[in-house]
C-alpha cells in the first residue's frame, strides 16, 4: 500500500494529532469527574477517549507510509518506530523544553519554569531508555542474520 497523497498527507496529521490531544484532553477531563463524583461524565469522557485513541490508530496506520505524523522519521516495524521516539523525544528534551523553561523564567514564572524542567529530565531519561531498547533491537537484528558460504 501506498501512503496519503501530498494533498492528503497534510490533513490526516491534523486528524491525528487532534485526535492525539483528545485522548489526553477527555482522559484528563475523566479523571476530574471521577474525583468531583460524577461517575456519569467521567464514563462519557473515557468512552470518548478510546474512541479518538482508536481514529488516532487509524489515522497513524495509513500515515505510517509517509512517516511518523511527528518526527516524519519512518515508522512501521518496531525498530523503526523505536529510531523515531529516539527523534521526537531527544528532540523534546534539548529543543522544545528548553525553549519553554527560557520562556517561563523570562515571564517570572519560575512554577510552570520549575515543572517544565522536569518534564525535560523525564524527556532526557526517556531518551536514554528508548536508545538503549533501539541499541538491543539493532545488535539482534545483526545477531539473528545469516552468516557463512550459505549467504551466496
């Protein structure tokens, strides 16, 4: 199968991060019902919340041949998708992040600055777990390849 047309590429993303940001949106709006007492619209939120998880997938399984909606890296099999959470995440942690903690401090909010490093440092951490799990991927790969006079 082919990926989205370059007229189409550019919509599906759209689709899937709203999509993204509504799982995290209606998970979170779950929760807080939930803690208020109102078991009625924490159920809605989290029934509404697998449903955009689930158009999010969707969307993802025919962006997965243009690449990553995110980092635009190649995403399929599991070692490609690994090198791409390596790509966005390291790319959070010395870019994205560090902007907003200047940012922050440069607006006097040293709260949202001091939350916004840790989110960083849970980034970097991130990082060094998913380049280890890439590392072990790519040494199996290698491993696991035939060797000797057969490869002729």
């Amino acid at each position: 199968m082919t990926g989205p047309s370059t007229r189409l590429h550019p919509g599906l993303r759209a689709a899937f991060a709203a999509e993204a940001v509504a799982v995290v949106r209606y998970t979170y709006f779950a929760q807080v019902a939930e803690v208020e007492g109102h078991a009625e619209a924490a159920r809605l939120f989290t029934e509404a919340a697998r449903s955009a998880e689930c158009a999010a997938h969707g969307h993802l399984d025919f962006l997965r041949y243009a690449g990553d909606a995110t980092t635009d890296e190649p995403i399929g099999e599991t070692e490609l998708n690994v090198a791409s959470a390596v790509s966005g995440v390291l790319r959070d942690a010395t870019e994205s992040y560090p902007e907003l903690v200047a940012a922050a401090h440069a607006e006097g909010l040293a709260d949202v600055a001091g939350w916004l490093t840790t989110v960083a440092a849970l980034k970097n951490a991130h990082t060094a777990k998913f380049e280890r799990v890439l590392a072990q991927l790519t040494e199996h790969a290698f491993a696991s390849a035939p060797t000797g006079p057969d490869l002729e």
